[in-house]
C-alpha cells in the first residue's frame, strides 16, 4: 500500500477570497492529505495583527473547503518542526511572500513557496475598506447629491 503524501501550511485567512481558494487547492494537488493551521486570535495578536473574523469562524470556513483535510490551530512560531514530526508531513509549503522564511526546516520536509494569487490580498481588502470607511458622512451625502443631479439632467 502507497504512503499518502501530507501536505502542511499555515495561515490566518482572514477575510477569506479567491487567493486563498486558489492557495489551497495548489496545495491539495501537492499531495493526497492537506493540513491547514489556521492562526489563532491570540497568535494573531502576538505578530501585530487584528482579524476581522473570529479565529472559530475562521477555522470552520477553511475545515468547510474540500481540497481541506484538517484543520489545526496555530498558536506559535515554534510548533512548525512538532506539527512537521506530528502529522508525518512530506511537505510543508506557504505562499511565496513568505521565501526563505522557513528554509530551517528543509531537514524535516521538502518546502515549497507557492506563488500567490496577483492583485489580490487580504491586507489590500483591510486598506481598502479602511479607506471606504474614512470617507465623511458629508462627503457620502455631497455624492449622493451630485449623483441626483446628474439623473435629473439626463431626464
């Protein structure tokens, strides 16, 4: 009987789109078993960064995909190399912002840095709608005012 091969990523996926669907389901045809570490709350905080979506949330949108197997959670830089020897991993791979990041751990595992998905990122979701939200209640009704006038004139 043929080993399986088990694949193993690690993300936030917050805000869940298209470049995460197309992430996982590059990972998936890696190999016949694909783990996903989902970022907690918690982790998210310690590397400086704020989450839209409950880590719970998170982690039963990513589990509710089916190109994914598992999802775990991960709560530390350091528990790569035990989920690596854990899950009897093949290959650990992450997007390719993160190149050269986790070269360490090639001893354990193949690694592989998959291209990302272009033009689109959660952290360019985040600032666009950060930007949407900073427009003034004034500015929105000024708009909606202009846009009256412009229908009346085509009338």
């Amino acid at each position: 009987m043929k080993n399986k091969k088990v694949v193993l990523t690690y993300g936030t996926f917050d805000m869940f789109h298209i470049g995460h669907l197309n992430l996982l389901k590059r990972l998936k045809d890696l190999g016949d078993e694909l783990i996903v570490a989902v970022s907690t709350d918690e982790f998210n905080s310690e590397k400086g960064k704020k989450t839209l979506i409950p880590f719970e949330q998170r982690a039963e949108i990513v589990e509710s995909i089916k190109y994914v197997d598992r999802v775990i959670s991960e709560e530390s830089w350091d528990q790569k190399e035990d989920d690596i020897k854990k899950f009897k991993v093949d290959i650990f791979a992450m997007g390719d912002d993160w190149e050269g990041k986790f070269d360490h751990i090639e001893m354990l595992c193949q690694i592989i840095y998959l291209p990302r998905t272009k033009k689109i990122s959660t952290t360019a979701l985040k600032k666009s709608l950060t930007n949407f939200l900073s427009i003034s209640k004034e500015d929105i009704i000024k708009a909606f005012e202009i846009i009256e006038q412009l229908k009346k004139d085509f009338e």
